[in-house]
C-alpha cells in the first residue's frame, strides 16, 4: 500500500464518463517514487483525507478485500477499451482507432475460429 502526503490538483471527465484525477506531491523520497512507478497502469483503490490517516484507517484500507472485475462494461466493451489502450501506446501505423479495432478484431477472432477445426 502506498501512502504519501499530496494535494488534489484537478479533475477532468472522460468521453467514457469516467474521470481522470490529478494530485501532486511535496519532493517524495526514493522508495516513494519507485513505489509509484511500480504501480503505473495497474488497477487499485485509492483513499484520499484531507487529514493524515489514523492507524486504524489505514489497517482497515489495508484490510480491504477487492474484486478488480469491471461489471460496469459489458466484456465486449471492456475488449474495444483494452485495445484502444493498446493503439494510443503503440498504434502500429494505422492513424485512426477504427482501423486498428477491425484488424485486431479479425485477428482475434481468427484466432479462435483456428481452435474450431
């Protein structure tokens, strides 16, 4: 678990009506830093107070069992999400989202349709 002293900076919805948070740090040390970069595209929860937390919240935060299932999307909406991820990183030549969606699809979906025979 990574706690670190920060201030909520802003805020901005998404086209997918989700939200992208901003915060920022006083100067973190070493082990901060690699704790933040380690955690860089992984899924988590996160607990933000304006006051530092007592022992108690913090064994409890700690505690917390979850479920990084996502059941607001359906597994079609979750696949078309994951592959734009993949085109914003590495678009592979094509320069619009579509395009790239169809030829990865097909290959998907190739893939499978080989497993049938």
């Amino acid at each position: 678990m990574l706690v670190i002293p920060g201030f909520f900076e802003s805020y901005r919805s998404l086209k997918d009506r989700t939200l992208k948070l901003v915060f920022g740090t006083s100067e973190l040390s070493p082990e901060q830093v690699t704790a933040i970069h380690t955690a860089l595209n992984k899924s988590g929860y996160m607990a933000f107070h304006t006051d530092m937390f007592t022992d108690a919240q913090l064994k409890g935060i700690a505690e917390i069992q979850v479920d990084y299932e996502d059941t607001a999307k359906t597994p079609g909406q979750r696949l078309r999400a994951v592959l734009y991820r993949n085109w914003e990183k590495e678009n592979q030549g094509y320069e619009n989202f579509h395009d790239f969606y169809i030829v990865n699809m097909d290959k998907l979906i190739n893939h499978f349709k080989g497993k049938l025979d």
